[in-house]
C-alpha cells in the first residue's frame, strides 16, 4: 500500500497495490498491520458505514465530538465523488484548512481522515456508492457539523451549487465560528 501525506498532518491518501489480469483485478483494501507500519495509525476499525447517492448528493460537513471522535477510511465501491476533509483542530497549524480530492471506483484511492477532522463529499458522476470504516460507534450525543458553504472555510465542492441535492439537516448546519467543536 502506498501512502501518501497530505498538507493537514495526520490526513492521509492510501493507494493500495492492485494486482490486475485479463480475470480482472484484486487487491487488499484494509490490512491493520500494513497501516500501521506504513503510517502508526494502528486504532481498530469497529463500524461499517455505506452509502448510495445520486449526482450532485452533497453530504456534510460531519464530525463526532468527544468523548466518541470518529476517525474514518473513505473509499468509493461505485463511481466518484470529490471527498473533503477540514482540519478543526484548534491547536493544529493548518486549523480551518481543508483538502479535497477525487475518490472513485477506478482510481481506488482512499482518505484516511483521523480524529479532529470534519468530513463531506459530493457525488460526482451519476450514482456512486461510498464505503468507510469508522474507529468509533455512532453517537447522535456527539454529533457535530459545519454549514457546507461556509465562507470562512471556502470549501470547492466541484459541483455547482446551485444543482446540489443536500438534506434539510445539512443545509442547518451552523456556520465555522457557531458549531460545537471539542477538537
């Protein structure tokens, strides 16, 4: 597995090796111990989560808040989306800042988004299917989220907005300055 860091320390792309013939192709998408040894991020994974989504689905800007913090291993099973991650950590020296990339089934790439971290994505092609462990149950007590737009963050979805399809919840997000942030 090759990783690859990014400018928000601790976010990582993973690119696994994939072993390809005129059968198809296989390849290992989560080995504990090969993370570990390629990155010390060594916390079990305990919950599957997936998600099916139409083009232009804009989900997030979602992170748990102590005492459940979630880090997170996104991947796409089915086309691509643009998956954002943003750094709220208050002490880190690239707090407020936020990465994007293309997750997609033909790429494999996937985005190891540790703990301090909000997370969203935008569906980019038809239909896409995202799959990603998290390293913390579910806890609704701990919910925490940011408005998707927020000028202070300056996030570019790659989608035009004024297509977007996002929930009611979402679209009620509070802005950077007003959301509980335990980080």
């Amino acid at each position: 597995m090759n990783v690859i860091t990014t400018p928000l320390e601790g976010l990582l792309i993973l690119e696994p090796k994939v072993h390809a013939d005129d059968r198809g192709y296989f390849f290992e998408s989560y080995n504990m111990q090969v993370l570990a040894n390629a990155s010390g991020y060594d916390t079990p994974f305990v919950q599957d989560n997936q998600a099916r989504s139409v083009k232009n689905v804009l989900r997030g800007l979602h992170y748990q808040n102590h005492p459940t913090p979630q880090a997170k291993l996104i991947r796409v099973l089915e086309g691509a989306i643009w998956d954002v991650a943003v750094d709220i950590r208050k002490n880190s020296p690239t707090y407020k800042q936020w990465f994007g990339l293309e997750l997609s089934a033909e790429n494999k790439r996937q985005l190891l988004i540790p703990h301090g971290f909000a997370h969203g994505y935008a569906v980019l092609t038809e239909t896409s299917e995202v799959f990603y462990k998290c390293d913390n149950f579910y806890n609704k007590s701990a919910e925490g989220g940011i408005f998707y737009s927020d000028p202070e963050i300056g996030v570019e979805w790659k989608i035009n907005l004024s297509d977007a399809i996002i929930s009611g919840k979402d679209q009620n997000q509070p802005l950077f300055k007003e959301a509980v942030n335990s980080f």
